[in-house]
C-alpha cells in the first residue's frame, strides 16, 4: 500500500510539469507554423526577428520546464546553473561570427551602398543581390545560381556596384604593330556603337613585345543586361575586325614572311579626324560621382563650361556640311545637354539641403 501510495504521489507531482511540456510542445509546433510557413517569400530581416522570437520562446520554455520540475531547490539551482554555462559557452563561441556579421549588416545598410537587384562584384563573385539581410547577403550569379555572402566579408572585401543609371562595359584586344592605330580604334568604336552602346571610346592599356592592347568602353544605360552586353562586345569586335581584314592572332602563333632586310615596320601616317573622341567629355563620364564632391559654385561654372561647349558645337554643326560629321556633332550637344540636366538636378539638392541645414 505504501508502494502505491508512493508512486501515485509521484504521479501527481509531475502532472504539472508533463502538462507543462505539452503546453510548451504545442506552442512551440504552433509558433513554427506561423512563423516559418512561406518564409521563403518573406524578406531577411523579417525571417531574422522571427528566428530570434522562436530561439526566445524556446529558452523560456525550457527555463519553465525546469523551475516546474518537482525536485528540491538545490538540484534545481544545478540544472539551471547548467543551462547557463551551456549557453554562455554557445555565445562565446559563436558571438565572434554572428556579432560580426550583425554588425557588418549593419554598417552596410547605414552606408547603402547597393539595394536588392543591384548588380555587385566582389572578390571573384559576380552576380546580382536577391536577398540583403543583416547576417548575410544573397547574391543570384551568371548560371542563375543563388550565393550566400556573409555581412562581415562583405564590409572587408571591396566591392563594386553596378548602379542603376548605367555603366562603363569595356573589352580588351591585342593587336599587332603593323596595323593602322586609326583603323582600329575606328571598328573598335563601331562595334560597341552596334550593340548600343553610347559616348564610346578606346585606350591603349599596354605596349607589349609583340603586340598593343587596345581597350574599347561605352556607356550601357540598361544594367539589367550587363551580362549579354559583355559578350555582345567582344562578339562585335571580332567581327568588326575581322570584316575589316584585321587578325586576331595569340602571341603563341608565330607567321614568317620575308621581307627585305632594310624594310622597317611602321603603320601608315593617317591624319587625325576632328570628330575623333572628346577625352575631356570622357574622363567627366568616368568619373561622374567624384564630380559630385564639388561645391555648388564649381558645379555652376561647370554648367557654364558645357553651356559655351554647346554653343561652339552649335556653330561648327550649322558651317558643316557632311551629314555624318553633322550628325556626330548634334550627339555631342545631346551629351552635353544631358549633362547640364544631371547639373541643375544636383545643384537644386544641394541648394535645398542647404536650405534645411540652416
């Protein structure tokens, strides 16, 4: 009878804990449900909070189920003295990653220096940002592949964004010595003009043994298809070139031909053609934002500079008389007047910034 009465006693003490847990199980089945269901269409920072609400819930349960549990004071002060050294050893060994990478996210969003669909180079990752969270961030690559970058190698590894407004695309070639310079900065120019690029031009990057590289750039107002324009160009050039009766050929391919032995091997003379490229008009397409750091004075006269280029360029389009010169000329003004329009929209923030600052 003792023995009965012993385990009925027993029974009883623990009724409370056991509903305890089924209580908690249920909610915690129920939380998951809610929370977790879809996740995938949620945004990052709302599957973070609702993480850390579930983590929560569980260390609360747990401290719950302990403090219910029918065992005397000191052996419960045991367990959850237990419980904490378990979770001080967890945040200590993995506060070094989670903290940083919550702090690198952060410290990018305080910066927003790229929003989700921005196009983003880091390191040897290319891709485009499909999902920017404060612990890591998704990045969709070439072969349509997803990427998990964490915050904190983000912030310690420079990378380069791909704005929305357009970008530099630009292609390299190497070309031999004895080919016209002029020829081929002319179907050089021509091929990133038939794949619709604007405001082009060509550098020589390097005076090699054997050859020049040449290096054609243009301006690609849609970003979206920055991948197919890449490739487009380099297509372009290479029939271009090739129409043109330019080769291509590696510095491996090695081509004899005799020639008498006081012959020296130098392009033509060509003279240079007043529509060839305005590098003054480049260098303020390259270097865009850094423009921005002027004052507004500067801006102004800057304005005033394009203002006086637009009018000379106004006046050499009405005195000539070839219609491709012509028509090159007018696509000079419309950059420039592009240009003043992206002025007087920086000018007026500026002024208004001013204005709310006093």
């Amino acid at each position: 009878m003792s023995l009965l009465n012993n385990i009925i006693v027993t029974i009883t003490e623990w009724i409370p804990t056991s509903v305890l847990i089924g209580l908690f199980v249920l909610l915690l089945v129920i939380a998951k449900k809610f929370l977790f269901q879809h996740a995938h269409h949620k945004n990052s920072n709302s599957i973070l909070m609702r993480q850390l609400f579930f983590i929560g819930l569980v260390a609360i349960s747990i401290i719950a189920i302990i403090v219910s549990l029918p065992i005397d004071e000191k052996m419960r002060a045991q367990l959850l003295s237990l419980l904490g050294i378990f979770i001080t050893a967890a945040v200590a060994l993995s506060s070094t990653t989670f903290l940083g990478n919550l702090m690198a996210g952060f410290m990018l969003r305080s910066i927003n220096s790229f929003y989700p669909g921005d196009f983003i180079e880091v390191g040897d990752f290319f891709g485009r940002v499909s999902e920017y969270g404060f612990l890591h961030t998704e990045i969709q690559t070439e072969d349509s592949n997803l990427l998990t970058l964490p915050n904190l190698f983000l912030v310690t590894t420079p990378h380069k964004v791909y704005r929305y407004s357009g970008t530099i695309i630009s292609a390299e070639v190497s070309l031999g010595y004895d080919i016209q310079k002029e020829r081929i900065i002319d179907k050089l120019n021509e091929a990133a003009l038939s794949i619709g690029l604007t405001s082009t031009f060509v550098h020589i990057k390097n005076l090699g043994d054997f050859s020049i590289t040449y290096k054609v750039s243009g301006f690609l107002e849609d970003t979206k298809t920055i991948v197919t324009a890449r490739s487009k160009l380099r297509l372009a050039m290479v029939t271009k070139l090739h129409e043109a009766d330019i080769e291509i050929v590696s510095p491996t391919f090695m081509n004899q031909r005799v020639f008498d032995i006081n012959k020296k091997f130098l392009a033509k003379s060509f003279i240079k053609r007043a529509e060839d490229t305005d590098e003054q008009f480049v260098e303020e397409l390259l270097f865009d934002k850094a423009e921005k750091l002027e004052n507004i004075e500067e801006l102004k006269d800057k304005k005033a500079g394009f203002q006086d280029n637009i009018k000379n360029l106004k006046k050499d389009a009405s005195e000539e008389k070839d219609k491709d010169k012509k028509l090159q000329i007018e696509e000079k003004i419309a950059r420039y007047e592009k240009a003043i329009e992206k002025l007087d929209r920086i000018i007026d923030s500026r002024i208004e910034k001013l204005e709310e600052d006093d």
